[in-house]
C-alpha cells in the first residue's frame, strides 16, 4: 500500500534536500516532539540558528516529516511501500536511506502517540424502543401517525448515560438499510485490508 502524498506536502518535504542530509536527523526529532507535545515554535527557531537554515524552511520539513511519519504509521506500510511512496519525491539514495531508517526506528511510538490521541467513543450497551401510533386528533378523526422511540443506553469511561431518539418508521427503514449496506461493504476485501492495518 502506498502512500499518496498531496502537492503541498511534497512541497513541504522539498525542504528535505536545502536542510541537508545531517539536518534531517534534527528534523525527525523535532517532528516527534511535535508530535509528543505539539508545535514548538522556539524549538524551530534554535533549530535554524543551529543549522544555518532559515526558519521556515525548519517548519516545512517538520511538518511534512511529521505528516509522512504519521500516515505511514497509522497504514504500517511496509519498508518496500514506504521506499516507494518517498521514491516519487526524486530524492537522493542517502536521505532516503535517512527518511526510512527514521520511519522504521519510530514507527511503533508514533502509533501508540497516535492511540492516545484518538477520542474514546462510546459503546452500545442496550436498547429500548417503543411504538406509538396517533389514531385521531380533534381536528382529524382518522389518521394513522406511527413514531419509534428508542431509548440508546451507552458505557462511555465505565459511566453509563442515554439518548432518547424518536423517528418515523420511513426514516427507521431507511437508517437500517444504510447500515445493512455499510455492514456488507466491511466483509470487501478492500475494507478487511485497512482494517488489518489499522490495528
């Protein structure tokens, strides 16, 4: 699988050959630290001091260093698909070499920098519905008008709470359609593979 850089962020990783060969070390540290602690403005700037670079050219190749180790990361693409996926920027074989070693010595901590990072959703729990169909009102003596009331029960951080939903039974329909649908495109095999890489 590769990865799929956009205009911009081969633009920011262009910066990569101006910095030099030594300075990519520096910036693959300052793009984990990113990561970790988020943007360093200072960092950057002693950076380019150290390094006789201008200080722009230090945070476009932090962020586009920062951008490549996170997807990369997040797919777990292989040593062959990240040499690849880095291969279209026409760098030479010594930063690559630079670029891959940085990926394959971080990977495993940007992935659980990246899990911590990732909002703790709530799970289903129970459920309970009810059907309630209006008959007749004072101004129309026959009407048939059916609403579902579903009361969604859900654990999020060991605390339990509720929603109350209500719908009509077109919309119900169409809601479990979409997800019946959504649930036979998760047995593809293209689903299966990203899932896979995704854990």
């Amino acid at each position: 699988m590769l990865l799929v850089l956009s205009a911009e962020h081969r633009a920011h990783l262009g910066c990569l050959p101006r910095a030099g060969g030594a300075a990519v070390g520096e910036l693959g540290r300052l793009a984990l630290e990113q990561l970790r602690r988020g943007a360093a403005p200072r960092a950057c700037e002693s950076a380019a001091r150290k390094l006789n670079i201008s200080v722009d050219i230090i945070q476009h190749g932090v962020e586009g260093l920062a951008y490549l180790l996170t997807e990369s990361s997040k797919l777990m693409i292989s040593e062959v698909d990240f040499q690849d996926s880095i291969n279209v920027l026409g760098f030479s074989d010594e930063l690559n070499k630079s670029l891959l070693q940085l990926y394959l010595d971080n990977r495993k901590e940007i992935r659980s920098i990246l899990g911590e990072l990732a909002p703790r959703l709530p799970s289903y729990h129970s459920l309970e519905w009810r059907l309630d169909v209006q008959l007749a009102s004072r101004s129309l003596r026959q009407q048939i008008k059916p609403a579902v009331t579903m009361k969604l029960h859900l654990n999020q951080n060991e605390d339990q709470t509720a929603q109350v939903l209500q719908t009509d039974p077109a919309t119900l329909l169409h809601l479990i359609q979409q997800l019946e649908q959504a649930l036979g495109e998760m047995k593809m095999n293209h689903c299966r593979r990203i899932v896979r890489n995704m854990k």
